[in-house]
C-alpha cells in the first residue's frame, strides 16, 4: 500500500504538471486584466484576469461586496473599448453604481429577459459576440451543459464571463477557471465609510487553491486596500 507521505508528493506532482499543461492550452499575446483589487492580484498566477474566461463570484449573504469587485473588474476590461452586458434577470440591476464606478453608460447594456430559457439564451449569445467585453449574469441554477456550453463560448470570442453565484454553490461542479468566495468581516471602527471584507480563492487554474486577503473597500471613493495598508493610513 501506498505511504500516506508518498500519496501526498504523488499529488502534488500531479498538481503542478496539470497547470503546465493549463498553461500551454492559452493563446499568447493577451495581457491579464486587473481585478481592480492589486491584493487580490497579487494571489492570481498571471496578476489578473485573462480574458477568454469565467470568473465565478459565490457571495456569502448581499452586501458582501462580490458586485462591487466585479465591476471594477469588468471596468478595467470595457477600457479598451467593447460592451459591458448584465443579464439583469432578477430587475435588481443598478445602472449609476456601474456609472459611479467608473463605467462608460455607452458601453453598458442590460438585458431583462422574461424567463430562465431566455436568460440562459442570451448569455451565450453575448458571450460569443466579438463586441462585448464582459459579461456579467446572477445564473440562478446552472447545471454542468449549460456552464460547460458558457466556458467553451466565452474561450472562443475572448471576453470575461463574470457570474454571481450563492455561497451554498461552492459544493457544485464548476467550469470557471477563477473561482472566488468574498465574505463579509466585521465593520471598520471609528464610522470610516469602508468595509471590511475577506476574498478566498476557492480554485484557480494554474495556481494555488485556498489563499485568501483581507480588503477594505472604501464605499465612497471605491478604493480597495489591503486591510492592514489601510489601518496604517488611517492611523499616519
């Protein structure tokens, strides 16, 4: 039988060549986005997203702070032009804070279908057009066919599928290459306008699974900082 210690190298052997082989499967050429988040960055292989790819965002209760993240990640995708499409199927959507963030409201558009079907349809359509950039979607049930369809679109044209997804999700197959848990942590001290949040990267393709940082994200200017930089600039 098998060592425990022996299984254990074997594994993680096993581990390292899979993201090479990965990392051979990208095409050159395309830089990683920012997250908009450098901490968070800082924890991915290639400093960023890489277009061509889904992002998963599985939120632990509202207010957490997963839509803001992902808007300035979508932000800084939308700056070298391209359209910025959420798949508005709950009517809860709101345009300004795309705006306040820093959006172009030219490049923004929000789609409400009527039902499920629909919505499902029409992510894979803005998926595949060459004019969209990102693509953000609240996928209420997301069976294996239906992601994998999503993952293959999106690898083909380019853009950044980012999806919102409940904390109950974690436990589900997943066919996002960045798969993201952001929860929230106890509110800053002294009335300070930021929260408090903790990023955990559940799975990263190419990378290492389980790191996590601790932000503080700063309501008014939008800022993000690491939690312990923005207690020393609270306290200089």
């Amino acid at each position: 039988m098998e060592s425990r210690p022996d299984r254990t190298i074997c594994l993680e052997d096993l581990r390292r060549r899979i993201a090479r082989l990965e990392g051979t499967r990208r095409r050159g050429g395309e830089a990683a986005v920012s997250s908009g988040c450098a901490a968070l960055d800082r924890l991915l292989p290639e400093g960023g997203f890489r277009q061509g790819t889904l992002v998963e965002w599985l939120s632990a209760g509202e207010g957490a702070g997963a839509g803001t993240l992902a808007l300035m990640a979508a932000r800084n995708v939308c700056r070298d032009g391209g359209v910025l499409v959420a798949l508005d199927h709950r009517r809860d959507f709101c345009p300004p804070a795309a705006v306040r963030l820093g959006i172009e409201l030219e490049q923004l558009v929000v789609v409400q279908a009527d039902s499920a079907a629909d919505n499902d349809w029409a992510m894979d359509q803005a998926l595949r057009s060459p004019a969209v950039a990102a693509v953000l979607a609240w996928p209420e049930k997301l069976d294996g066919r239906t992601f994998r369809r999503w993952q293959l679109a999106v690898e083909e044209c380019r853009c950044l599928g980012l999806l919102f997804r409940p904390e109950s999700a974690r436990h589900e197959p997943s066919w996002a290459d960045v798969r993201l848990l952001v929860e929230p942590l106890r509110a800053v001290a002294g009335g300070d306008s930021s929260r408090r949040l903790r990023i955990i990267v559940l799975r990263c393709r190419g990378g290492t699974d389980g790191r996590s940082v601790d932000v503080e994200l700063d309501d008014e200017t939008h800022a993000v900082h690491p939690a312990e930089e923005r207690r020393l600039q609270i306290a200089n």
